[in-house]
C-alpha cells in the first residue's frame, strides 16, 4: 500500500463510454492503485453503469454526488484518496496497458514530485496526433520547471497524463465554478511548489477527441475563464522574482491565442464588449513588458493594440483556415 496510486476519474453522463475507460485502467501491468469513479450528479443510466464497473473489481470505488462540475469532483477525488500518489483520467479516455507502471518508475527513480507523459489525440475515423511527446526523457528541477512550462509546449495543461505525489498536492485544489484552464491553474500552483519534475515524452494516455468537448464548444461565455486564469497566473508575485519575464511570454502567447480563437467564434458579437474588456485589461496588464518577446509576437500585439479590425479579420482565417488539427492545450 505504500505506493498506492489513486486513479480519479470525474464522471457526467458517461454512461457509454466509462465500461471502456475502467477496461483500460484494469488491464495495467502495474496494479496496486484504486480507482475512485466520482458520479458528479449523472442521469441514472451512467449512474446505474457506475455502480455496474465498480462490481468488475473492488480496487474500484464509486462515489455519487450532486453535480457541481469537474473541478468539484476532481477536489472530491481527492479528499477521498488514500493512495501516496494521485493521477487523473477523464471518463471519455483511455490508457495503455504500461502508463502506470511507466510513471511510477520515473517517479521513484528520480524521487520526483510530478510525472508527466504525452498522449495521443484520437479521432473518429482511426487516426491520431501525438502531442506533448519528446524523443527522450527530460527531468527538470528547481527554477527550471516553471521556465518549462511558460515558455515551452512540454508541459500540457491538462491534469490527466500526469502522476503527482500526495504531498505535492497537498491543500491544492481545483477552482470550482471555472469551467476552462482550471487544470492549467491547478499544475501552476503544483509546478511552483515542485522540485523535481519528469517528462517521461511517450504517449500513453488516449485522448479520445469529442466534438462537443468545452474547446469545440460555440459557447463563448466559458472560455473567458481561460483569460483570467492565465491574468492570475501572470499577476502571481509569488513567482515573480525567477519567471517575470518567462511570465510575460506565457501571459501573452496565451492571451493571443484566446483572442484569436474568441474573435473566431464570437461571429454574431454577441460577446463583443466582454472581448473588448478582456482585451483592455491584456493590454494594460503587459505595457512595456513586451520587448523580449519574439518579433511575431510583438507584431501581432501591436495588430491587436491599433488595427482591432484587421486582428479579428486575421483571427477568422487563422482559426477557420487551418488544415492541421490542433493538439489539446
């Protein structure tokens, strides 16, 4: 029990597609872990298919809750774990076979605080995209590891392909009621406290892509949690002194990239003045801060800054044009 994993798994109307996901955690080699299924509030048939998989295996648990949302069941998860250590799967995905065994063996042989591997993005017709992956393993430490994850695209802000110790953890938890980024901001406040991390590089986690997931969702209201979690980030004086300007570059990549995809999909500008006031506090917030940035960067800062209209006619043919599939952030 010593090196007990937790398996946390939210779940919302899952019904078809938790019996493949449980499948895919039992079949791993390594097998001393639980599997906390947290119902968040379900209609009865997934309900029903929870309590059916927890019956597979009694390393499976299942707890019913009233919906709050994926962080509150997340926070669940965790409040109800008894493992020293503690990864996250979403319902709709699944894992290879070797994934724990895979990070656990990184984990103790670096002594590390959070393993990280890439993943898969899997899509209908049988294809996939492997994203977050690197040609060999890489472990950070100290000051390196929020460097890694501001400016570089090794560290996916997503929870799940990641293992974390208890400890690191700690009193960390999921904001509730954000809807977006809320994953990013939880692994900021892990990575800021972190010694040791591992980027195992591999995929062994299958993002299975779903058409209604929150990024492919025409709902623009969400997404603006996304801007204000990563203004959080960047108005941290916590993690000022090392990363200021580390900072600056992920606060502006990030802002960029979410005022490209809201000027995309806000085509009836029905969130017009809530892009406008998102825009003036990015603005604000970055001023003079912008002179280490790549030129692109400052380029499409300035488009941004005085030419409004030419940055959202751009940002429809970036967002609307491209060929290639983007990998989840």
């Amino acid at each position: 029990m010593n090196d007990l994993i937790s398996i946390i798994i939210p779940v919302y109307n899952a019904g078809k597609t938790i019996d493949s996901c449980i499948e895919s955690v039992l079949k791993s080699t390594y097998s001393d872990f639980e599997i906390l299924i947290i119902d968040d509030g379900s209609n009865a048939e997934t309900a029903d298919e929870c309590d059916k998989v927890a019956l597979k295996d009694q390393r499976v648990k299942v707890i019913h809750q009233e919906n709050g949302g994926v962080s509150k069941a997340r926070n669940c998860g965790i409040e109800n774990a008894t493992g020293k250590f503690i990864t996250f799967v979403d319902a709709d995905d699944t894992v290879d076979s070797d994934l724990l065994a895979c990070m656990m063996s990184a984990m103790q042989r670096e002594q590390a605080d959070v393993v990280i591997t890439g993943h898969r993005e899997c899509y209908d017709d049988g294809s996939f995209k492997e994203c977050f992956c690197s040609k060999k393993e890489s472990v950070k430490h100290g000051t390196e590891i929020l460097s890694e994850f501001f400016t570089t695209n090794n560290i996916s802000w997503t929870v799940w392909a990641k293992l974390y110790t208890r400890s690191i953890i700690g009193d960390v938890r999921f904001q509730v009621g954000k809807r977006i980024a809320e994953d990013m901001y939880f692994n900021y406040e892990i990575l800021k406290k972190a010694k040791t991390i591992v980027e195992c590089g591999s995929p062994k986690y299958n993002y299975i892509k779903q058409d209604e997931s929150a990024m492919a969702s025409s709902d623009c209201s969400r997404f603006f949690d996304s801007f204000y979690l990563t203004k959080a980030v960047f108005d941290d004086i916590e993690t000022n002194e090392n990363h200021r300007t580390d900072k600056v570059f992920f606060y502006v990549r990030s802002g960029l990239f979410f005022f490209r995809m809201m000027y995309a999909k806000d085509r009836n500008k029905e969130a017009a003045e809530d892009i406008r006031n998102a825009r003036r506090a990015f603005l604000d917030s970055i001023q003079d801060n912008t002179t280490a940035l790549p030129r692109r960067m400052r380029l499409e800062l300035f488009l941004l800054k005085y030419c409004e209209p030419l940055y959202r006619q751009q940002a429809k043919i970036y967002w609307g044009g491209g060929t290639g599939r983007k990998c989840k952030v």
